[in-house]
C-alpha cells in the first residue's frame, strides 16, 4: 500500500532548543482526493523561526499545532491528482501543506508557481511567504523613504536579506546586523547593503552609531532582546519599528528583562508595529509580481540554504535557524 511520510507533533516542547522527541516521523496511508481536492507531490519544505512559537501552547496568531498533528509548514511541490477545476496535474503550487511528502487539498490557499521563473526551492524563500513578509513588512509597516536609514537585524536571514534589498531599490541606506564576518561579507558584497555589523564582535552602539551618522529612521527586527534595545536609543523622532520577529527569545528558558529601553517610543515619539504576513493574504498576487520583477531585473538576489536529509531531520535543520547555523533561506527537501 502506497504511504505518505509525515512529521507529526508528539509533545510540546520544552524551554530551550527543540529535543528530538518533541517530533516524531511515521508513516501514514496514501489518501485520494475527495470531490473539489487535489493531491500535492511536496518538494521542499520550508523552515521558519515561527515554527518554534506553532508547538508552544498558547495564545498566538494561529492556533497551535495539534499533539499528533502534521507539523505545520509552507511547502511547494506539484499537483499529481486532481478532482479539482482550477488545478491540473502538473501544477506547481505553494502553500501551508505541512511537512510530509504528500498532501490533500482544496486548494484554498494554494499560490500558483512558475518553475520556469524560478527554481521551486525558491518559492518558499524569497518569492514565497519570507519574501511577501519582507515586502509588506516594509514598505506597509515601515513606510521607507527615499534618503532615510533603514536598519536591518538577521540581515543576512531570509526576510531580512530581502527587506534590505527593497531598502536599497526604494533609495534608502541599508544597515544589517549578522551575526560573523561571512554573513556581514554577504550582506554588504552580495546584496548591495551599504553596512553590515556583526554583532558577536562586539560594541554594537558604537558600531551602529558609526554606520548610522543621522539615525535610524526605519528599524526592520528580527531578533530583538539586546539588539532591539540598542536599535531603539538611535531611533530618529516619528521612527517606526516593523517587528518582525524576536528569534533571540524563541528558545529562551525564561523570559527576557526587557526590551529596557521603551522609554524611547515615548520620548522618540516612534510607531511600533508587529506584523503577520497573513495580513496582506489578498495582496499576494501583487507581491509576487513585483518581487519577480525585481528579481529577473538583477535589483533582488536571493539565496537558499537547501538541506538534503530528508524528513527524518526535521528537527535538526530546524534547530539551525536558532543557533545561526544556516547560510540564506533555509529549506528542507523531501
């Protein structure tokens, strides 16, 4: 009998770095497609720092996943049965079909994919859902000037290396903040960022205040804790913080101190807003359009960190993303 590989959720986790007993990878029978269904041969996978927050339980923006549940996930792959009109066999679509090699679907949801474009890989890195979060992130949240100091943290990390490209196109001065002089090397060789600052070596208000003579206008944060903290002391009067995400505390076995200097958002007068990338589901379509342009023009280069150990490493990859072990957007292929 034909069987679908799965990653299910077997407990939730722990404080700390994700253990390998949280998930556990079984095989399940192969189902067909219902009436208005389809079946999705799955390529890749993607792994995002949200994955930590989606097996806590808790209140958040979308219910936590399911003790015995398939482990949520964005994942591309192609249409191999279809009792569905709108997709033929042969499809390449997108979407949040979890991390197994097959799933059913009723396509809702489902963005349509060019691999002629773009290899599939990177329809779940910068022109899927971390490339439409860097764009309207950005440019609804961020609100960029032509002139003004933008201020990137995991610059050199799969939203954060796009937000700072689209900067750079929207005439702002881009700073990145990475963690080791390779990824600061990239961000500033590679992707056209006018500064990067490594964190790990240290001084980081000295060096910021260094790279941002006239302030921070626009801080995208990724990461938060320290970094957020020091950001927010060089923010410039009616600022705004597009907050991303807070990967410094994912793992984290009690909860951090601050942020301590809030005071600034008072003082600053700063606009801080988080921001889900669900938000703008009915923009999409406009996102993907306007990155592949910018990407087929040479304006926006993109880079995946591709993973080749199959579902039963799972949680090891995932792990990467919270110890800086991956290089650009990390995937998983099935």
């Amino acid at each position: 009998m034909p069987t679908n590989r799965q990653v299910i959720l077997a407990k939730r986790p722990a404080p700390g770095i994700v253990t390998p007993d949280v998930f556990t990878v079984k095989d399940a029978p192969l189902a067909e497609p219902g009436e208005g269904e389809i079946r999705v041969k799955i390529a890749y996978i993607s792994l995002d720092p949200a994955m930590r927050g989606w097996i806590n339980e808790g209140r958040s923006y979308v219910p936590p996943v399911a003790i015995g549940g398939v482990m949520r996930s964005f994942s591309v792959g192609t249409v191999e049965a279809s009792r569905n009109p709108a997709f033929k066999i042969g499809d390449a679509v997108q979407g949040m079909l979890g991390a197994q090699q097959y799933a059913i679907s009723d396509g809702k949801g489902l963005v349509k994919v060019d691999p002629k474009i773009a290899p599939l890989e990177r329809w779940v890195g910068g022109l899927g859902m971390p490339g439409w979060t860097a764009y309207f992130g950005l440019l609804e949240v961020g609100q960029p000037k032509a002139g003004e100091t933008v201020v990137v943290s995991a610059a050199s990390g799969a939203v954060g290396s796009i937000v700072g490209q689209i900067a750079k196109i929207k005439g702002c001065r881009a700073i990145g903040i990475a963690g080791g002089p390779d990824k600061c090397r990239y961000v500033v060789d590679e992707l056209g960022f006018d500064a990067c600052i490594d964190y790990r070596s240290g001084n980081l208000a000295e060096q910021l205040k260094a790279a941002c003579p006239k302030g921070i206008d626009v801080n995208f944060e990724n990461v938060g804790g320290d970094i957020l903290d020091t950001i927010l002391m060089q923010m410039n009067v009616h600022g705004r913080i597009a907050l991303c995400g807070l990967i410094s505390g994912y793992n984290a076995t009690k909860l951090p101190e601050g942020p301590k200097n809030l005071r600034a958002v008072l003082t600053q007068r700063l606009t801080m807003r988080g921001l889900i990338v669900l938000d703008w589901a009915n923009r999409v379509p406009e996102a993907i359009a306007q990155l592949g342009a910018w990407h087929r023009e040479g304006k926006l280069k993109i880079r995946e960190d591709v993973r080749t150990g199959g579902l039963e490493t799972f949680t090891d990859t995932l792990n990467l993303l919270y110890t800086g072990g991956n290089n650009g957007k990390l995937v998983l292929k099935v």
